[in-house]
C-alpha cells in the first residue's frame, strides 16, 4: 500500500526529473531555474563538495533550514566512500550520473540512520566551459526500498519453508508456489501457476471445491481436512490440508493459502497399528493353543516311561528351539525358582545375559515384593497343579503372563514354565479407546437424559451431570454458579464434591462480582478459563486468587455459560488435592454439557416465570368473574323490585297523567327491562365455569326450535334450515345460549325490509362446523374482532347490551371451540362456530 502510494509521487515528478537528467551539463542559468521551481531534494555544491546552498525540501528532511547547510561539506554530513567515489568521477569527467536502479545510500556520521534516494548528479559549467560545480537532483526512495527489501525477505521466507504453501483465488486457481510445494507435489512454479488447485487431487475436488473448502473457511476462518493428493510423477499420497483466507490491507478477501503437510507415514502408521493389534489378538490365541498342545506333548513324553534319555534331551532341545522362536519370554524353573533354561525374550526382559542366568535363583534378580508375589503364584501352581495366567507391570512395560506346571516321570510337579508376552502398546491402545468410549457414554448419557425431562426433574439430571464429569474428569468439585440479572452479583446454584472435600456452596452466595474484574473480564470473553495452577495467577487477578486460596483450590477450569448470546453464569471445575492440566477430552466434554445444563437452565427459569405468570392471570380472572357474579346479583333484586312499584305506580296513577308523563314513564319501565336483561347476560357470562350442567345427547334441531320460540321473531325475516343438524354432547343451557345470542344478534342488525337468517352445520373430522348467517347491513373490517369483547356494541341500538356475543365466545372456548365472523358491508355475515365431536 505505502508502495503504491511512492508510485503516484513519482509519477507526478516524473516529468520535471526527465527534464533535468536529459541536460548533460548545468550553467548559472539553468540552475538558477531550477532552484526556483519546486521538484524534489536540490543541493549546488563546489569542487570541494561544499554546499552552497539547497531547496527548502532538502532541509525539510533533516534540519527546516536552508541556511544551515552554506559551507558544510556533504561527506562530513553523509559519510560514504562509495559516493564519493561517484562524485569525483562526476567532476574528472564532466558527465552525469544517474542512479537508475540503484539508489544511492546516504548514512548521518553517528550511522543511526540510513536514507535511500534516486536521481542524478550533474556537474555545472562556467562560461569557459569549464566544471565549477555540482548539481544534486534526488528523491526519497527509503519507504520504497525498505518496503521491497522487506518483501523480498517475507517472500524468500516462505518459499524456503520445508512444507507445501500454496496460495490461490477465491476460485481455486493458483497464484503462489513455494519450494515446498515444488519438493511435495513434484511441479515448478512455472508448471503450477494460474492452474486449478483440484489438478493436485485424484478425486473430483475442483467440483467440490467452494463446498469443502471455501464455504467452511469463511464459516468458520479455518478449515483444515485430510485427503488424497496426486503428484507429478503420477503417485497418490496422504495429504493434510489447512485453508485460511488471504486479505489485503482493507480486510477484503483475496483468495486463500492452502498449507500442507505429507501425512503418508502417519496414515500407515495407524494402519499398521490396527493390523498388528488385530495380528497379536490372532497370535495370542494362536500361542495360547500351541502352548496348550506343547504342554501336554511335554505331559505325555514325561509319563511315558519307557522314553530313554536321548529322546528327554531331543525333546528339551526341541522346546529351547521353540521358545528361542516365540516373541515371549520363557522360563523353565525348578520348584525352588532356580533358573533352568530361558529365550533370549526373557534374557532381554531381565536385562541379563541368558547364560549367565543358568543356575541362578529368579528371585535374585527381580524387584523383592515382585519376588515374593513369584514365590506365591509358583506354590499356588505347584500345589493345584493347575496353570495360571494372569497381566501385571515391570519396569515401565506391561506383560500377559502365563506359568504352566512341568511333570516328571512320576507325575510330580517338579519344574515351572513361565511365558510372558509384552502387551503393552496393545493396552495403551485399549485404554485409549476404552477412555473415549467412557467420553462418549457420559456426552450420550448426559444429552439424552434431558431430552425428555420435565422441569421438576432438572435439578436432579444437573447433579447427576456434574457427577458424572467429575469422576470422569478426576476432579474434587464441580459447580454451576449464576448471575443475577445486572450481573452484579453471583451466587453458586448446584454443586457436587468429593466426600473427601467440602462444600463451598454456603460461602460462595450473594458474592458481588465487582470484587473480582479480572474473572469478569475473561468470562465476557465467553472462552473457556483454563488456571493449571492458582499459585501462578498474575497480580491482576490477586482478589480471585486470594478467593480461591482461602477455599484451598489449587487447580481450576470455568466455563461460560450462554444463553442466547447473554452470559448467565459458568460452571467451575475445581482441584483441591493437588494441581491438574486440563485435557482436551476434559475440555470437550465440558463444552459440550455446559450448553446443555445452559439450556436445562434456561428451560427451568422460563418454567418458573410462565407458572408465575399463569397463577396470577387465573387469580385474577377468578377474582373478576367473582366480582361480575355477585354484583349482578345485589344489582338484580332492588332493580326488579324498582320495576314493580313503578309499574304498579304507572296503572295506579295513569289516569293522572298526561300523554307526554305516560310516554316518559313507559321509557323508564323499558330501560329497566334492558337493564335487567344485560344484568341477566352478565350473570350468565359470570356463571360460566361455575355452574355446570349435565351433560347430555341434544338434537340441535330441538334447540334452534326452541330459541326461535324465545326471539320476537319479525314478519319480515325468513329462516332457513340448509341441512339436518345434528345430534351432540353438550350442556343444554349453553347450546341453546349460543343459538338464541346468534339468531337474536342477526334479528337486531338486519336493517332490512326482507331479511333471511340461514342455518347449518358441516361433519369435519374430529369437529363440527356451524353457521348463523343473515343478508343484513355488515360489519366493518376493523370491528370483526372486536365485537366478541365484553360490551361492545357496534351502533346505538337499545336494545344491546354487548354481552352476547363475548358469552358466546366464552362458551365455545370453554369447550376447546373457535368463533369467528365473516362479513361483507352491504351484503350481510355469517357467524361461524366449532365444537369438538
């Protein structure tokens, strides 16, 4: 970028610098001249190469003024032999230099700096022809060549790394070679260049390649994968490849370096694992049978008794030759552990020379407590006369170990035969996969088990889950600690410990975390904080460490726990016996069941909040429906009774009235009877859920009948049955509320001289469909929701009290059903209504 930005200087002043180079020599004038125009660094200096002056951009290098430099020599100030030499050459032969590709290198005398600069020396002539002078005309080139030596080594750098570094576009095709590409894949940088990289892979990578390679590299920043790779001489080999992106200095993406590494000898090394545990599995069943074979033929030669003594000494040579051919190491002892024979195995296994062994007791030569384990097994063997085998350690190395009992000719025990085969690379192996098996049991486990939980079982499954990391972990505590809310404080929630620790859960409440910045800091970071040893904690994180010392942790591993991008606390691993180095299985492990306790948390708190949130909302319907019963009840009697004596008033005192007192006396009777009907809603919508009917078969027929009958009907208005109804299970009561509140809320709103009220129902599977519709005025779009409210009306109809409609919303819900309208202004609605079968 700095380069770059060099180059547009230079391309500006270019022009004034041809100027200048293509003048041979300079005179009074021309200098004069140039001296007067602004162009890069200028100096005139004599024949002694004493500056006689210089531009204000000369001086602005070092020191801002021009008049410092009068009469100083320019090698007292910028040393250099080599320049020198330059400007002596300049004045013998009064030609120009230009400095071309090389710039000239300008050091102060202390050498604290060093400048770079580019231009041309040019001598200047009096009016004699003759050489007075000189003219320096430079450039800064420093940033430029200090940015290109720098370059230059980066690049050098990398092309003498041992390993394969290959950069590319965003597509694949190869912009950068190194040597170690050249020496893994076996191509030049001239034969690789501008070529896909998938020409290096055997399988169809160029196809797959923004799948594999560039999608999870911008998921994910990296992307590192195993595969095939095909070199130029045509040989497949194992290959490790680990992709990142390639920016510039914006940030932008400019294509990606793919490094890799030849993992060919790793990859039949694991190979060569798996067949030779598979080949010692194989050849200790093979050696067992044989061993078994060869004792009894060792069995059956001892009791034959007619066997002379030649043939006893071909058979023992025969044995010596067999044993000196086995992998195991083998032993032959008397009953008193003196060493009768042995293979070179068992020599090797001793340390020892074999032959120095003949006639030497065992137990001499193997640790004393092992020695007198020998002795013990070797009684049980000779005393059951029964073989044994069991695996036991020596020495760092781990053995499968066999002792056979060795008759004589008169059926005595009377000799031991000890076989002992070195298994202990196949039990590094099996303790390895028996440990991530164990992993991935308590990973499964623990997942599993909170799968199908219910909130009051979560606490339980959280204890067990820290258990469980604990033992596998081999760690004395392991909680989960939470924040509240502003995360000002945190407290721990759940923990589980050793027996032979204690409980830190009482201590370590109500803790306020502006005590400990240094913890707070690195959690908000959401990574794992991994402490192998508390004594080691910086000075920065003094207060948590005095916190952690005066609980006796030594060792100690805290996860962030994250919910929803909000850091709701972490789960703290703790050591006290002894410090611990946290291994990657650990690691894994608790990344994991930390995001699922995490959710289990999260899980239980929203439980907690919507149980609040539910007793409060039916306490408070229950108090509202309790409120709305009995008001209507003290409001009922008086109201009535009022209605009497005005009544019985009215037909006492009628006579005595005028017209217009008769009009507003019956307008009193008539609000009361509208007061008392919507007084008569509110009981009904207030007694639902408190009363309850028997429920019964009911033919709907029947009860649209029987609301009819209830309603005013108008003349004008016609019903229309569209199809039989049918039988259902259903409180009467509320049925037939429903009916008589539909048919007399299409009754009051038809606005019409000819008015038609349809009725009908639809078999919907596990439901039925009804409808009350009517060719009446309409409903606007914005009230068709609004109108099932508690004492909504739509107009000033007197005759609504707004409480139909809501009791028949409440009525249906109760009984797990919907209602809902649709309607056209002008053209009429259609109530619609479900009920489950």
């Amino acid at each position: 970028y700095d380069l770059r930005k060099q180059v547009h200087q230079l391309e500006r002043l270019n022009a004034n610098h041809h100027l200048i180079h293509s003048i041979p020599t300079l005179n009074k004038e021309i200098t004069e001249s140039l001296f007067s125009s602004p162009m890069a660094l200028i100096a005139e200096l004599d024949v002694h190469f004493n500056l006689i002056r210089v531009n204000q951009d000369f001086a602005n290098v070092h020191i801002p003024e021009p008049h410092f430099f009068g009469g100083q020599n320019f090698f007292d100030l910028y040393p250099g032999e080599e320049n020198k030499i330059i400007f002596q050459r300049v004045l013998e032969k009064a030609q120009p230099f230009v400095t071309q590709h090389k710039p000239i290198k300008l050091t102060d005398p202390a050498g604290q700096w060093t400048t770079y600069w580019e231009g041309s020396i040019q001598p200047i002539k009096d009016s004699k022809d003759l050489v007075t002078g000189l003219f320096l005309n430079l450039l800064d080139r420093t940033d430029q060549k200090l940015s290109e030596d720098m370059l230059l080594k980066q690049a050098q750098i990398i092309d003498q790394i041992n390993d394969s570094v290959i950069s590319t576009d965003m597509d694949g095709f190869i912009t950068h070679w190194n040597m170690g590409a050249k020496r893994l894949y076996g191509y030049t940088a001239r034969e690789a260049l501008t070529r896909h990289i998938s020409f290096l892979y055997p399988n169809d990578f160029q196809d797959d390649f923004k799948k594999t390679a560039i999608k999870p590299l911008i998921d994910q920043g990296v992307n590192e994968i195993e595969t095939h790779a095909l070199g130029k001489s045509g040989k497949i080999f194992f290959v490790s490849l680990s992709f990142s992106l390639l920016k510039d200095e914006t940030g932008s993406i400019q294509g990606l370096i793919a490094y890799s590494i030849d993992i060919t000898r790793r990859k039949k090394a694991e190979k060569d694992l798996e067949t030779h545990l598979d080949q010692l599995d194989d050849l200790v069943k093979q050696r067992t049978s044989q061993l078994t074979l060869s004792n009894q033929r060792l069995q059956n030669e001892i009791a034959n008794h007619k066997q002379t003594e030649i043939a006893l000494r071909e058979s023992e040579e025969t044995l010596k030759a067999l044993l000196n051919a086995s992998n195991e190491a083998s032993f032959l002892l008397d009953t008193k552990g003196k060493v009768l024979g042995l293979n070179k195995n068992a020599g090797h296994k001793l340390k020892k020379d074999p032959n120095q062994l003949i006639g030497e007791c065992i137990y001499d030569h193997i640790p004393s407590d092992l020695a007198e384990k020998r002795k013990s097994q070797l009684k049980q063997v000779i005393e059951s006369k029964q073989s044994i085998s069991f695996e036991d350690s020596q020495s760092g190395k781990e053995y499968a170990q066999t002792i056979y009992p060795v008759y004589s000719s008169e059926g005595k025990v009377d000799r031991i035969a000890i076989f002992a085969m070195d298994i202990t690379e196949r039990k590094k192996a099996e303790r390895h996969l028996l440990h991530r098996l164990e992993l991935e049991d308590i990973i499964t486990s623990i997942s599993t088990r909170f799968i199908k939980l219910s909130v009051d079982e979560i606490d339980d499954a959280i204890y067990q889950a820290l258990k469980d990391i604990s033992l596998f972990a081999k760690v004395d505590q392991c909680a989960i600690y939470l924040f509240n809310d502003d995360q000002s404080e945190m407290s721990m929630n759940c923990e589980w410990y050793r027996d032979s620790t204690h409980s830190m859960k009482g201590s370590l409440q109500n803790i306020s975390t502006r005590r400990y910045p240094w913890i707070m800091t690195q959690l908000s970071l959401k990574e794992m904080i991994l402490i192998p040893s508390v004594a080691e904690l910086s000075s920065e994180a003094d207060n948590i460490k005095s916190l952690y010392q005066s609980l006796g942790i030594q060792s100690i591993l805290n996860v962030p726990m994250v919910y929803e991008k909000d850091l709701i606390g972490f789960i703290g691993v703790v050591c006290i016996r002894g410090k611990k180095s946290w291994t990657e299985d650990v690691i894994k492990l608790l990344r994991i069941v930390g995001e699922i306790l995490t959710h289990a948390l999260s899980r239980k708190k929203a439980d907690q909040h919507q149980r609040y949130l539910f007793n409060v909302l039916e306490s408070t319907n229950q108090e509202l429906e309790d409120f709305a019963h009995i008001v209507s009840h003290e409001l009922k009697r008086p109201l009535g009774t009022a209605r009497l004596q005005l009544a019985s008033l009215f037909a006492d005192y009628k006579i005595n009235l005028d017209e217009e007192g008769q009009k507003q006396i019956a307008q009193i009777i008539s609000k009361l009877d509208i007061l008392n009907g919507l007084i008569n809603n509110i009981l009904h919508y207030s007694s639902i859920g408190w009363v309850e009917e028997e429920i019964i078969e009911i033919d709907l027929n029947d009860i649209v009948a029987e609301a009819l009958e209830n309603i005013s009907m108008p003349n004008h208005i016609q019903i229309i049955m569209e199809n039989h109804l049918p039988n259902i299970w259903f409180e009467k009561t509320r049925i037939l509320q429903i009916y008589q509140n539909l048919i007399s809320n299409a009754v009051k709103y038809m606005g019409k001289p000819e008015g038609i009220i349809k009725i009908g129902s639809l078999d919907e599977k596990d439901l039925w469909k009804f409808w009350v519709s009517d060719n009446g005025q309409g409903i606007e779009q914005d009230n068709l929701h609004s109108i099932f409210k508690l004492f909504k009306t739509l107009n000033d109809n007197p005759e609504s009290t707004g409480v139909g409609l809501a009791l028949v919303k409440k009525i249906t819900e109760m009984y797990e059903g919907e209602i809902w309208v649709e309607s056209t202004i002008g053209e009429g609605s259609i109530f619609f209504f479900t009920l489950p079968k």
